[in-house]
C-alpha cells in the first residue's frame, strides 16, 4: 500500500529535523559564540589596551549574517515565525487563513528562490576574491545566504505541501 502524502511530509519533516536541523542549530550557535567572543575581543583591544585588531569587525560581520541566515531557517523549522494579529482570522475563517498561508508561502517562495539564485551567483564569483582584512574567500561570506535559503525554500514547500493538504480535509500533524 502507498505512503499517504500526509504521512510522506510527516517523515520528511522528521528527517530534515534530524539530521539537518540539528547541524543548522549547531552551526548558529558556534556563529553567536563566535561574533560575541569577537565583538568582544574588538572591544577589549580598541578601548583597553588602544590597539584595535583589523580582523574582528568583518569576522563578526561574516558571523553575524552567517548566524541571521541559518537561524533563520531553524527559526521556520521550528514554527517560530511570527504571526501578526491573524489568530482572529484563523479562528473565524480557516480555510480562508490557510489560503492566505499559501499565497504568503507562495510569495515568500519567490523571494527565497531569487535570494538563492543570487547568493549562488556570487558565491561562485567571489571563489576568487579575498576579504581584505580576514584574508577569507568572500564566497564564504556568501555561502550562508545559499544555504539558508535553500533550507528556507525546502521547509517553505513542505509547509505549503501541508497547507493544501490541510485544505483538502487531510489531518496533517503540525
């Protein structure tokens, strides 16, 4: 017998959480530590021993949009997105609110999938160029905006998935 779709989203769901939510957490938070240790560090040396360190102002920008974009995505995973005043919608007309859902996905599909294509761009292109203060590759600045809007579009799909399955009378859990 078939897999339901429901059933098939529940278990890809699970999956993603496993195994790549727990990497995407992991890696936020080794970026939050590491901006605060260098904000930190940049503080200390400009203001206690007037010598400041060239490299800690973009290291901790690059974490900083690092820790933004792949929190951003655990933040999706984990049904943390903020809902403004559409509980009384969802309430009086659910399947009005779950169409609302789905254009809202829809839209944000497109902005995730122009965000990709872009960072992908320039993550080829900045391969070859090098920060000047850090010496790292600037596709590793881009990198982050890559792999968090992928990660968003992939849980944007499976929300969208479970929204029309939702509109169709299907239990899905959330």
């Amino acid at each position: 017998m078939g897999l339901r779709a429901a059933d098939f989203l529940t278990r890809v769901r699970d999956v993603l959480k496993r195994r790549v939510g727990g990497l995407l957490e992991l890696a936020t938070g080794i970026c939050f530590v590491g901006f605060f240790v260098a904000i930190c560090l940049q503080v200390f040396a400009r203001f206690v021993i007037h010598y400041p360190v060239q490299w800690t102002e973009e290291f901790a920008r690059m974490l900083y949009i690092a820790m933004v974009c792949l929190g951003a995505a655990v933040a999706v995973d984990e049904h943390s997105r903020l809902s403004i005043g559409l509980d009384f919608v969802a309430k009086r007309f659910p399947r009005g609110y779950r169409l609302l859902t789905l254009l809202i996905d829809a839209t944000a599909l497109v902005v995730l999938l122009y965000i990709a294509l872009g960072s992908y761009n320039r993550t080829v292109r900045g391969w070859t160029n090098y920060l000047p203060a850090t010496g790292f590759r600037w596709a590793y600045f881009y990198l982050p905006f890559l792999i968090g809007s992928v990660m968003l579009m992939i849980y944007t799909i499976l929300s969208m998935g479970a929204t029309l399955l939702r509109l169709g009378g299907k239990e899905v859990p959330e």
